[in-house]
C-alpha cells in the first residue's frame, strides 16, 4: 500500500487553528486526568509496596495477620527471637530486630482540626532504622526516651491536613491529649512510611498504657549461614505459649494493596468514563475535520490512494494532535502532580508520574486518537468517489 | 488502423434513491481512438458526467462493458481499479481540487507516490510536468498564492505527471475567466496533439468543445448526435 506523506498529515493540522487547538488541549485534559489516575494508582501501590521490604519478616499476633494494630505480642519477642534464630542480619554487633507499637492516635498540630485526626504513630527502638532501610532521619535527632520526643514523616502534615510548617522541628505536636516536641523529620520516601509519627518504643506504650509489642520485624541475613523465612516461621511455630506467627513484610503490605484494589478500580472506572467523554468530543472534532475535505478525500482516491492509505493519512494526523496534547499533559503531571501528597486510611502517599504511569498516559493519548478517527473517516470515506466530488 | 482505446458497449449506469430509480446513461455504445480529443457536451443530468466517471474509473456501470486499453474495466476489483486510476487516467476537475496544504510541486508529486521510482526521478517528472504547463516558477507556491488559472494549470501537471494514456476532464473551464479558459484549452490541445493524449472532456461551453477533434450530444443518458468540430485539436476545419 502506498501512503500519502507525513509532511500531508502534519500540515492538515494547520488548517484551522481552533480545531486543532481544542483537539490538543481535549487530548490533554483526558491525559491529564488519565495520568492522575495512574499516578494515584502507582503512587499507591508503589507506596505499600516499598514499605514493605522482601528480606524483613514481620512476627505478629495470632489472628492478627491483617492488622497489625490489632496485634498483640509479648514484649519479649524480640529478644527470644535474637536468641533462637540464627543467622539474622547484624551490624556492629547489632541484630536487627525491631520490637514495634503501631497504633492510630488522634493528632492536633497546628490550625489543624480540634479534634485531631488519626495517625499511625509507630513505637521504635533505634533499630528501627536499621530494618526500615528506606527510612532516615531527614532533619533533627532521634527522640530521646522520656523528653516527649518524636520524628515526624515528611507527608505527615498532609494527613493531619496542616501545613509542613505546622510540623516544623521544634514545634509542638499533641497525642492523645498529651503535648510531644518534634526533635526531628523522617523521609521514607514513596513509602506509607513517610506519613507516621515515630516516638520511642517505651514513651509510646507508656502513654498507651500498654506492656505488649504490636510486631517484631527482623531482617534475614545474607550470605552462608544466613536465616531463611522457614527458619523464623519454625520459630513462631515452636513458641506456643507466645501465640506468634510469622509473615514477609511484603507480603503483608501486598495483601493491604490488595485491600485498596477497589478503590483503584473506581479511580480507573472514573478515568475511562471521563475519557470515553473525551472519545465523543474527539469524534465531533474529527468529523468536522474530516467533514470539511470530503471532495480533497474524492480526489486523492481518484489518483488512485486507497482508502486504508487515507485513513492511515488521518490516524497520523488526529494521533500526532492528540499525542501533542498527551506530550504537553505529561509534562505538566511531571512538574504539577509528581509527589503531590494524597491521604488515605493508611496515612498518605504521592503521586507518582512514574515511566509506567506516563506510558498509559500517552497510550490514552494515542487511543484517544485512534478512537476519535476511525468513525469519522469511516463516515467521509463511504461515500462513493463520484458523490465525494460533488461534495462542497 | 488501429484498434480504439476506449469501447462502450451497451453502457448503463442506475441509480437507486429511495424509491426512484435515475438512470443517467442508458445503453451508451462508443469507440474512443488512442489520441482522440472528445468532447462531451450536453444538458445537466444528460449523463456527461456519468460518462466521464465511467472511464476515469472511479464509478462502475450497472451494465453494459466497458473496456478501456483492453481491460474489462467494470470488473476490476477496487484496489485494481485504484492501481488501474493511477497508472491510466488523469483527471482535471472543474475546481482544481488541489490540496490547500501543499506547494504546486508537491501537489503534482502526489500521483507518482504510487509508483516505485527513486527520489530523482521523480523529481525530473515533476519538473518536467511544472515546465510543460509553464508554472515552474510558481512551484513552491501555495494554491491560496495562485490564480484560478495557475491552479488550474497545476492540476493538469498533476494529471499528466504519471503519464496516462487518458486524460479526463470535467468543465476544466467552468471556473476561469474567458482569458485563462481560452489559454487551458489552447494548453489541453497541445497535449492531445503533441503528446498524444487521449482526453475526453465534459463542457457546457461551445467554445471550448471546438477544440475538440470529435463532439458528442448526450440527452437524458443517450448518445443524441455525434458531430466533428469546427475548429479540431489539429486546427482544422473540418
């Protein structure tokens, strides 16, 4: 099949400068929009995931392998664990096992709500560090135990629904009724992580009035000798009397991606609908185009072009304006939506305009093209040639 | 001598429209000789039209045949018909139907796209064409920068590009003023006489269909009178 040139279906563009600005702009808008979606998505899934790492192995109440702040095990788990398990990660002579609280405490920070809103605020021993290898401390110090201290993630003001400022070091936070001084900032970045209040293991179970840990989680060693998952599993098995078992914490942070799957399909579902509008409004576009040169559409099939050449000629044409209007969407969703923050019930995440995520971007923008087209050519090129002629 | 180019017979064309059947050609018999100018003249909706579509390949008649260089026309399949258009017919249009967005010189390149050759050589054709209808130096313009009768010239260029032993056209006149039609028509003689074309042209204009070497009267889809022209492609009075 021969085909007309490029330099054709490029130039059509220019024809009305209106059309092809709404065509651009429709495009970007979907795009846009398409792009928000994926970047909620990923930025969601992305953030559970990352949290969650494959060589930890998190020892959790019986019973309590969905929630782990339902979870309640004996304070001496950890150390039971350092003892029995061989071959855990160390460093320095430090095994790394980290006994943690989590629960959902009311904060009031700032002008934020009198009523505080929930988050989850994490009880941690230094080691805590050393498991979450994503976390760090961005700014400040570790809280000392016994000064009300904490670290504040870097999101955490977003799902306190207060500024960054509001959380600044130094300033004061309240939990629960009870006034903490922020001592530093924590960056977990692209982790829910990066949304929670940390505070010494021990001021945490002693404003919660608690003598039990939510979960341990230790890091698998590597190399020879190294422990396996089996190896802590079989540990949780043996100790009855401890009512513990054992889980990856990717696993466990997969199954709460899997919690949030609806949600991701209503944003979808909310995407496509959005985008068939946009289908509609790029077949009126592209008809009125097309509409227009039915009679040049005549002529070319009377020097002998096909009319699989012409239609190609078209889809180059509507797909190069709606993939311009894809180009200039992901370019704003890079500079615009990459990392806005976004709460949720497991703290907050952003966005995250990642390759993937601007590649359905710009397959939006190229299927918006296509499905635009396809109608409308289908509806100029059925006449027959002699009746195309006669067209004005 | 030699065998015609172009043979009707029996030629018929129906179109149904809701309810109503129109048949604008109805049982036409024509020999067409290689290089022959004809004009086809007549009143609106007598066919002309109808006839010209018929032999430039881009409508099939409802009966009848029609051979064309010895190829059954009517039964080609339209991907061969489309092939067929762009190697045998050259098609001039009343409104030049010249595509707005490209130059002169890419508007007469655009039928040798069809065709397998190097990028030279299509380059030589196209001058060539530009310089024969003597509009080469409006070769980078666009046809919104040339008069109705530049575009026009164009659009033969266009027509002739390929080479097409039939050249067709439709009122090729009907848009100019009285000057520009008198030079296109002196410019469509020339190609039948010196380059040996066979072209067949619709026209209301007496004038312009005495150029032609042989006229034919359509009525209501019926050949109604064949007349030689006054003043023939060769000049002649005949």
């Amino acid at each position: 099949m021969q085909t007309l040139p490029f330099t054709y279906s490029a130039r059509n563009l220019g024809r009305s400068r209106l059309r092809l600005l709404l065509s651009v702009m429709g495009s970007a808008m979907v795009v846009l929009l398409v792009l928000a979606a994926g970047g909620f998505v990923r930025g969601m899934t992305t953030g559970l995931e990352r949290t969650g790492d494959e060589a930890n192995v998190m020892i959790v109440g019986i019973g309590s392998e969905e929630s782990i702040e339902r979870s309640e095990i004996p304070a001496s788990v950890a150390s039971l664990l350092d003892a029995s398990v061989p071959g855990l990660r160390t460093a320095f002579g430090t095994t790394f096992v980290s006994p943690e609280v989590q629960v959902q405490l009311p904060v009031v920070a700032g002008a934020g709500s009198p009523e505080g809103r929930l988050v989850l605020v994490r009880g941690v021993t230094p080691t805590a560090l050393l498991v979450h290898s994503q976390c760090q401390i961005a700014q400040g110090h570790w809280p000392r135990s016994g000064h009300n201290e904490i670290l504040v993630g870097q999101l955490a003001h977003t799902k306190l629904g207060v500024s960054a400022a509001a959380l600044a070091v130094g300033s004061t936070v309240n939990i629960d009724g009870r006034d903490w001084i922020v001592s530093g900032r924590l960056a977990a970045p692209r982790s829910v992580i990066d949304a929670e209040i940390w505070m010494p293991l021990a001021d945490l179970k002693e404003a919660t009035r608690r003598l039990t840990d939510s979960c341990v989680i230790a890091t698998l060693g590597t190399g020879p000798g190294a422990a396996e998952f089996a190896d802590v599993a079989a540990f949780a098995r043996q100790r009855l009397d401890l009512e513990i078992t054992a889980m990856t914490e990717s696993s466990y942070y997969a199954r709460l991606a899997g919690f949030f799957a609806p949600v991701r399909a209503v944003v979808w579902i909310t995407a496509g609908l959005i985008g068939l509008g946009g289908v509609f409004g790029g077949l009126n576009t592209m008809y009125a185009a097309f509409a227009s040169r039915v009679r040049e559409l005549g002529m070319l099939q009377c020097l002998g072009f096909r009319r699989s050449a012409i239609v190609l000629s078209m889809l180059q044409e509507s797909c190069l304006a709606t993939a311009s209007g894809a180009l200039l969407a992901s370019a704003a969703a890079v500079f615009f939506l990459d990392g806005v923050a976004v709460q949720f019930s497991m703290g907050a995440f952003g966005l995250l305009i990642d390759a993937p995520a601007l590649l359905v971007g710009l397959g939006a923008g190229l299927l918006l093209g296509l499905l635009g087209t396809i109608a409308p050519a289908y509806r100029c090129l059925k006449l027959p040639i002699s009746e195309s002629l006669k067209s004005i | 001598m030699s065998e015609p180019l172009i043979q009707c017979r029996s030629l018929t064309r129906t179109y149904t429209r809701g309810t109503e059947t129109i048949t604008p050609l109805e049982r036409l018999d024509l020999d067409v000789m290689p290089g022959e100018f004809l004009a086809l003249m007549g009143p609106s909706g007598s066919g002309k039209t109808t006839l010209l579509n018929l032999i430039a390949g881009i409508d099939r008649p409802t009966s009848g045949t029609l051979h064309i260089g010895g190829i059954d026309v009517g039964g080609l399949s339209r991907s061969r018909l489309a092939d067929w258009r762009s190697r045998a017919v050259g098609y001039i249009f009343q409104l030049y139907n010249l595509v707005p967005v490209l130059t002169a010189y890419e508007n007469v390149e655009l039928p040798l796209l069809l065709h397998r050759m190097s990028g030279a050589d299509r380059h030589s054709r196209v001058a060539a064409a530009l310089d024969l209808v003597g509009i080469t130096d409006r070769a980078d313009h666009y046809p919104r920068q040339l008069s109705g009768g530049q575009e026009q010239r164009v659009a033969i260029a266009r027509a002739i590009v390929a080479d097409p032993a039939i050249l067709v056209a439709d009122e090729p006149t009907g848009d100019l003023d009285k000057a520009s039609a008198a030079a296109i028509m002196e410019l469509l003689g020339r190609l039948s006489r010196e380059a040996g074309k066979t072209l067949i042209m619709v026209s209301h204009d007496p004038a312009c269909a005495a150029h032609a070497g042989r006229i034919l009267h359509l009525d209501k889809g019926r050949l109604v009178e064949h007349a030689a022209a006054t003043v023939g492609a060769a000049g002649v009075t005949t």
